[in-house]
C-alpha cells in the first residue's frame, strides 16, 4: 500500500518541496489510520513549507497542520472505519507528518469528531485559523464581553484568523471595527460584517501616551507587536484583549498601566495544546455558529500539488481569507 504527499527536504541548507508516492510503512505513528480529504495552509503551514521559524527539526518531512478526511482503520474504540474526523495543532505537521498526505495515523485522543452539520471542507475552510478565531472570542466572552457594551475589533482582519474572527462576532451580536493594511479588501470585510474599517497605518505608531480613549468592548489580535501595544491602550474599562499571533511582531513595547488604572485583561490564546474538552466546545459552537455561506466567501481552494505558493504568500501577508487544500 503507497500513499502520496508533499514532502519537504533539506540538503546543504536549501529547502526543496516535491510531489512523491510514499510507501505505508512511513506512516507516523498513531491508532487511528485516516484518508485525508481536505487540509488547508495557516501562517504556520508556511512557515513548515519553507523551512523557517525552526518549527521542524526532522527533514525529510511532511507539513500539514491541520487535516480532515475519513477513519480507514481504527484500533480505538472511539473512532470507528467510515467516521469523519479533524486534527488540528498537537504540533501535527511540525514535529509529526502532517495533513499534506492522501494518508495519516493519529493518536485517538487527539481526534475531534467533525461536526453532524459540517463537512471536511467546511473543516478546513476552518481550520486552526478559524479554532483559534472561535477559542478567542470564547476567552472573552469567559471573561464578560457581551453584546450591548460596544465595538470588539479585530486586528489583521483580512487574514484567515481576522476573517472568521469578525464573520462570528458579527453572527454573535458584536459590532466589529476591522483593522486592515489592505483596503482593496474593505467590502470583503463589509461583507463578512465588519461595520468599521480601521486602516493599520492609525495603529501602526508605537505607544506615546499609555492611555488613549477607550473605545473597544474586546479586541481578537492576530498581530501583535506596536498594534496590540496601542490597542491596550484604547480598551475601555475592564475589558480584555485576546492575543493570538505576531503576523506584526513578537515584541510588545507597551506600558502596564493600561492594566493598572483601566484593569484591562490580555488574555493568550493558544490552540496547538488546548485540551480536547475545549477543542469540542469550539468545534461545535463553530458549527452552530459561523455562516457556511460567508465561509464559503473566505475560501480559495488549491490542489495538493500547488500549495506551496499559497505558504510563500501568506508569509508576506499576501493571502486573504481561508485557502482549503484538495487532498484526496
Ligand atoms: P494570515 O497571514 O492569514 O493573517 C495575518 C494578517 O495580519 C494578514 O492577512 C494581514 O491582514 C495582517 N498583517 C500581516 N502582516 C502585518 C504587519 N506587518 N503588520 C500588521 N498587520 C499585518 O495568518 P493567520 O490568520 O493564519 O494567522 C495570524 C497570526 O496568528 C499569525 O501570527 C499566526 O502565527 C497566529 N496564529 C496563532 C495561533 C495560536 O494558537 N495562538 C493559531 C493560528 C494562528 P490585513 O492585510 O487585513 O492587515
């Protein structure tokens, strides 16, 4: 039995990426054996694709952080041969062979089951991007944002996170301000629901006083850096900021005292280890949740034999919405 995938190699320091046919005995490892139908390419996915950010030690190697398809064989009584199932994180695709591959293994405990409305390209159209939007928006919430207390924005608004981050809040009740670098993108996000469009340039200037006006309910930051620097600084009272990604930068040249005198909250958001309760909890209120028709807007869909292009651009901030992968 052979599969195919997309393997990266890496010989005298150069990264090459080829289509080959692959013998079953180099699955990974894992009770559950599954036939990927649909995977997709998150900012991560480029990072694996190119070699860079030191986020796989083993070449060669397979990415794919994400990946949805059907059970083959099982040996966990949990998953059945015919079941749907999504990986998402785990550091799949990292440190493990990942979703860009007709064929995987994966650890039971690993495994959602996908949703009974949802298909495995809705999944993927989803993916870690639009996890980690729903997980964000679930923090706050936790934390007593509630419709009715005024705009929740949403930074890096055009990326696949910013975009199902604003199509959810807007189905929740939120008025969104998108923030954006790209305005070509403007009616897209008017589309998805954002009601304010906020070019990056007016928060793209480090902090130069600590306190500005308060003005967002809750803000889902996919970009870090001087952005969510200046953005702290706007919250009103007692309101929290979800810190999901650095598309802007790592570093945060803020001061504490929007913490001290307003008792903003920042809250880190992370979806690669999130436990499998709260996985659950996300997926499913995904689907009841997010507008399959507006998902289906945010979607660009590749063959496996083209993604590495797709990985290229959204490192440069060049891919808007979701790209779904064709596996099978
Ligand atoms: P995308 O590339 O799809 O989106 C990022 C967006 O950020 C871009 O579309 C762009 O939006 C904006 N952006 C890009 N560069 C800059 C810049 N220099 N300054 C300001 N804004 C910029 O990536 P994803 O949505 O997949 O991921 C977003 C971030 O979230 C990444 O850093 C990723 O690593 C992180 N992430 C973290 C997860 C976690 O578990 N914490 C899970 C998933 C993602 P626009 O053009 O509209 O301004």
């Amino acid at each position: 039995m052979s599969f195919q995938a997309l393997v990266v190699r890496k010989a005298d320091d150069r990264i090459t990426q080829s289509f080959e046919t692959l013998d079953d005995n180099l699955l990974p490892p894992g009770e559950v054996t599954v036939d990927v139908e649909y995977s997709t390419v998150n900012y991560k996915d480029g990072l694996c694709l190119t070699g860079q950010g030191g986020l796989v030690r083993q070449y060669p190697h397979v990415p794919g952080i994400d990946l949805a398809g059907r059970v083959v064989a099982s040996e966990s009584a949990a998953f059945q041969p015919g079941d749907r199932v999504i990986l998402t994180g785990w550091r799949v695709g990292e440190v493990r062979w990942g979703g860009y591959a007709t064929r995987t293994r994966a650890d039971a405990a690993q495994l959602v089951h996908l949703p009974a409305a949802m298909t495995t390209r809705q999944a993927m159209a989803i993916g870690t991007a639009g996890l980690t939007a729903m997980l964000a928006i679930m923090a706050l919430e936790a934390q007593g944002l509630a419709p009715g207390q005024g705009e929740v924005l949403v930074t890096g608004a055009s990326g696949g996170v910013g975009s199902v981050a604003v199509a959810l809040l807007d189905a929740l009740g939120y008025p969104v301000a998108a923030v954006t670098g790209r305005p070509e993108h403007g009616d897209y996000l008017r589309r998805l629901g954002a009601k304010t469009l906020i070019d990056r340039s007016e928060l793209a200037e480090t902090v130069k006083r600590p306190l500005e006006g308060e003005r967002w309910a809750g803000c889902v930051d996919a970009v870090g850096g001087a952005m969510l620097a200046r953005v702290l600084g706007q919250m009103k009272y007692g309101a929290s900021v979800a810190a999901v990604g650095l598309a802007g930068g790592a570093t945060l040249p803020a001061t504490v005292i929007p913490f001290l005198l307003r008792g903003v909250n920042l809250l880190g958001i992370d979806s690669v280890l999130q436990p499998l309760d709260r996985r659950r909890a996300a997926w499913s209120r995904l689907a009841e949740t997010l507008p399959m028709a507006l998902l289906e807007s945010m979607i660009e869909e590749v063959a496996l034999a083209d993604v590495v292009p797709v990985g290229e651009a959204i490192l440069k901030g060049g891919v808007k919405g979701r790209t779904v992968v064709r596996v099978a």
